[in-house]
C-alpha cells in the first residue's frame, strides 16, 4: 500500500497548491554509490526541503528489476528503472518522467585478441549483478547476438568485474551506464580498455524492446582509437498508478527545480531535460506528470 500521507488545505483551482507536509516516500534507488542511488539521495534532500517533509527513505537495491518488483509489491512508492526492464510489463505502472540515458559498453582490454562481439563465444563474461538492470540488457544482447548459451557467464557488479578484467580472471564486461563511466575512465588510463563495436547486433536488439535506439560512443570519452556504435537506453522514474495525481505533480515539479543539485550529484543529470522527460513510451506518464508538463504551456 502507497505509504502516502497527505492533507490538502484547499482545491488546486483556488490557486493554492496541495499541502504535503505529511507526505512519506520511499525511493527504490540501486547499489550504494552507484548512479541511482547517488541521484535518490540528491532528491531526497530536495523533495524534503520542498514538499516540507520527512526526508524520502532511500532503499539500497540490486537494480531495475529489483525496484520494479518493489513497487509492484507497495514495498517502494517512486523506483529508479532502466526503460526496458519497466516496458517488459506496464500493468499498474506509470512514469513520472525519462530522467537520463545509459549507454551499452562491451569492454575488453586494449591488449586482447578479441575484435567483435561474436568471439565472446567461449569466454568469461560479466554480465552484472543478480537481478540488475545490466544483467537484463546483457540477457537481451546474447540472446540478439545467439550467445546465450555459449559463454561462461560471471554474475559480477561493474566493481568487481573491472578488477578481474584487469587481472585477466576474466575476458570481457558487459555494462549499461551514463557517458562516460568514472570507473570505466580510471581503468582506460591505468590498464588499457577498449569497447567493442555492436553495429551488427543492433537491428536484432531494436527489435526486442522499443526503447533502444543506436548511437555512438566518441572517441573523446574514453580515448578510443575511434568511434563505437552501441545502444542508448533511457531510465524512468516509475511509480505505482494508485499514486494521487497531486503527489505525482509536486515530485516531478520538485525533480527539475531540483535539477542543479542532481547534476552536482551525478554527471548523468546533464540530460535531464523538460523536452525528452515526456519520452516515456509505451510506458504512460502519470496523470499527475502529464498535468505538471501540460502546465509548462500555459
């Protein structure tokens, strides 16, 4: 059950706004430090200060199927979820806006004989955490490219996985994350990586869900010898659609008043834009959402 509590002292059309003194939120967000979870408690603290309210609880998870299942088991109220795994099955769900894009990473070192996506066949590679967000999109990306079956799969967080790649424990990672990746970066300079090309599985992939679109990693970002063509996957917030329209409203308010302070938290909020927010589909936007956007062009 939503754990929202709220008293409205007069009607949205007297020109006053709803009083949510009382309100209480719960933010499924993702690992500790990742980039979830350091956007969560950015918004936290503004939707606090905002809504005059206790801070929202934020619950350190496994990733996007994790946050999903909590919300559709009323143990969260607002969850941060990468947009395939929240289209997979829209019942009862709504978004509150598209808040930023992750970029698909299939990372070697710079010393390896592997050139293509192809010759993972037979190797050790992380595909993430359980139940993450990355093991979702990585489950996509061998099943697009016929390797399901036919890699020695390492359930390993981007933590863990870029020290045993470093330490040839392992020959490949599998990641989903913003442009470019802290960790990633810190590697590129002391090790050598590279990212593989996935041009030749982009068409199969596309076809799997209707969020992903292809783009291109630059040379700029990590250094690469040259561009690499690769998936953009946009993340939602996503709430129950029992959510009061009113609460709805003020929490994508509060998210782009709040945008500066997300930024300062995470590289990620650079995309964080009114005009993509709306972008959603064939996840709807709550009503509460869409009333909030609609309001802008008044």
């Amino acid at each position: 059950m939503l754990a929202v509590v709220i008293a409205v002292v007069c009607a949205l059309v007297t020109g006053c706004g709803p009083d949510l003194s009382g309100t209480r939120v719960r933010i499924a967000a993702g690992l500790n430090g990742g980039v979830y979870d350091k956007l969560a408690e950015a918004l936290a603290d503004a939707w606090a200060a905002q809504l005059d309210t206790e801070r929202p609880e934020i619950q350190e998870t496994q990733g996007s199927p994790d946050n999903i299942g909590r919300v559709r088991a009323g143990k969260a109220d607002v969850a941060f979820v990468a947009a395939d795994v929240a289209t997979e099955n829209t019942a009862g769900l709504a978004a509150l806006a598209r808040v930023h894009d992750d970029y698909l990473h299939v990372i070697v070192r710079t010393d390896s004989s592997i050139k293509s996506f192809a010759q993972l066949r037979g190797r050790k590679v992380a595909i993430g955490s359980p139940d993450s967000g990355v093991e979702f999109v990585s489950n996509q990306l061998l099943k697009a490219s016929g390797l399901t079956g036919a890699i020695d799969r390492r359930n390993l967080g981007l933590p863990e996985a870029l020290p045993a790649l470093e330490n040839r424990q392992i020959d490949a990672v599998i990641w989903s994350g913003g442009l470019p990746t802290p960790s990633i970066t810190d590697k590129v300079h002391t090790v050598g990586l590279r990212l593989l090309d996935i041009t030749d599985l982009a068409d199969a992939l596309r076809a799997t869900s209707p969020v992903y679109r292809t783009a291109t990693i630059p040379v700029t970002a990590y250094n690469l010898p040259s561009p690499v063509t690769t998936l953009v996957l946009p993340n939602f917030l996503v709430v129950p659609t029992s959510m009061r329209d009113d609460v709805a409203e003020a929490l994508v308010r509060g998210l782009f008043d709040a945008r500066d302070q997300l930024v300062k938290a995470a590289g990620a909020a650079l995309s964080i834009d009114i005009h993509p927010a709306i972008e959603t589909s064939p996840l709807p936007l709550h009503p509460g959402a869409l009333r909030y956007f609609r309001s802008l062009k008044d």
